[in-house]
C-alpha cells in the first residue's frame, strides 16, 4: 500500500518531494510524467495503485540518486527506456557515474553485491559479506532472507 498525501495534487506532490532535495531535476520529473501519463492537476487520492507507483518510482528517482533499490518490481506499465535515461539503469553511463536502478524482488543483488544488509522489522538481522551469508544458510540469497525474516 502506498500512503501518499490524498488531498494533494500530483504536481503539489513533486515539488513538495523536490523541496527536500539539493538536487532535483525538473527536466526528468516533467517528462517522466508526461511519459508514464501522470496528469499534474489529479489529486493524489484519486489515483489508482498503478499511478500512484509511478509517482512514488517519479519522486525517488527525481533528484537522481545514485542508487535506487526497489523492494518490488515496478508497474508493468512503467516504461523503462523513459526511467533508463534518466537513471542511468544498467548503462554504460551507470558504470561510469556510478548510478544505478536495482530490482531487488528479482535479487540479481547476489550477482552484483560483495556485501549485503538483511532488515527484518525494522532490525538489521545480518550485515557481512554476502559469501558469508550463504555459507552460513547453505541458502541462496532469496531463500536465506525469507528464512531471517520468519525467524
């Protein structure tokens, strides 16, 4: 569930959001929501599940961050090549400004991540090297996180 402010309206929320950043890019919010269809006058309440990811996933990338983590994957309606320009994501610009969009529901973490931080609510439950992780799991990295957080 995604809890923004209803009584808002989309373009109130972004600037709002952009307020809090020294760095906000208003080139890529304007065509981030042109292109994923995000009307600037809606109010936020009216929104469905769908937009409402889209203007969450518009906010976090909004002051281009570094590295952007996403605990779920993004609407399919998303789409990417609009997101991978202003992002970066797994380009050859990412590697050399070192920004970078990571799907974690997918977990190509274990690929790429030589250390790893498991949060468990709102606890850290493990941080170490990932070889480590597993060697103490015998799991992979998906199956060792759903085991720590049941615990």
């Amino acid at each position: 569930m995604i809890n923004l402010y209803p009584w808002m309206k989309v373009h109130e929320y972004v600037q709002y959001t952009a307020s809090f950043y020294a760095r906000w890019n208003d080139q890529l919010a304007s065509r981030l929501m042109n292109e994923w269809d995000l009307h600037a006058d809606d109010r936020i309440g009216t929104l469905s599940v769908g937009t409402l990811q889209k203007l969450a996933i518009l906010t976090a990338v909004g002051h281009e961050p570094d590295l952007l983590i996403l605990d779920e994957p993004p609407p399919v309606s998303i789409h990417w090549p609009a997101a991978v320009s202003a992002t970066d994501r797994r380009s050859r610009r990412a590697r050399s400004s070192q920004r970078a969009v990571l799907d974690a529901h997918h977990f190509d973490l274990e690929r790429i991540a030589d250390t790893v931080a498991v949060l468990g609510d709102g606890r850290i439950t493990h941080f170490g090297p990932m070889e480590e992780l597993k060697a103490q799991t015998h799991l992979n990295l998906e199956d060792a996180f759903l085991e720590m957080i049941h615990e």
